[in-house]
C-alpha cells in the first residue's frame, strides 16, 4: 500500500497563498490519479482538485478554487497544489489520495474511488 504524506499547509490572510505537497512512498505510475480533498470542520470531505498521471496529465478543479488552485505533477512520485487568492471559506484540512484510473484520461470525482490517503495537512485562512 502507498503511503502518502502532505506538507505545506498553514496560517495566512485571505488574499495570500500556499503551495501543499503530496509525496508518495512510492513512483505514481500510469493510469493513476491524484486527488486533493478538503473537510471543513462541520462539513463533509469534498473534492478538490485531480490529476492524470501519465498521458495527458489532465486535470481537474471544482468550480469553488478554479482559477485560484492549480494541482500539478512534480518529480515522479509528487505532487503539488498551488493554492493562490485564498478566502476564508478556503480553511480546511486538506489531503491527498490516489486512485486507479478505470477509464484513460479520466480520474474519478468521489473519495470511496480513492484507495490511499495521507493524514492531511492543515490550511487556516483569517481576513
């Protein structure tokens, strides 16, 4: 089972940015995806941003950080999320997961598609 670790999160004024990393304990391959996740305290677990390794490297952002977050691949086995223009509604404890893609070019929405998660890493965001 890969192991996950997330560092990068921490305290900044609104309008700030921060950039989270995800190493894994192992190389992300083909056909595997990466995931950011955030919970709010109060709130389910929604996602955030994934990525396609491999292949295309497509990409995906919810429409609540697009144009603010960006999710990218570093070395092989990290990967980053670039978080700028942060708001308060921003504050969470963010993690990351991967999953096995089912279809080419495509990563799956859900956190039950998920099969590995790192312990997550807080980001607190004041006005």
């Amino acid at each position: 089972q890969v192991q996950l670790v997330e560092s990068g999160g921490g305290s900044v004024q609104a309008g700030g940015s921060l950039r989270l990393s995800c190493v894994a304990s192992r190389n992300i391959y083909g056909r595997e995806c990466m995931g950011w996740f955030r919970q709010a305290p109060g709130k389910e677990r929604e996602g955030v941003a994934n990525i396609y390794i491999g292949g295309s490297g497509r990409t995906w952002h919810d429409d609540s950080v697009k144009g603010r977050f960006t999710i990218s691949q570093g070395n092989a086995n990290t990967v980053y999320l670039q978080m700028n223009s942060l708001k308060t509604e921003d504050t969470a404890m963010y993690y990351c997961a991967i999953a096995t893609a089912v279809y080419e070019n495509s990563c799956p929405r859900y956190e039950a598609d998920y099969t590995s998660w790192g312990q997550g890493t807080q980001v607190t965001v004041s006005s």
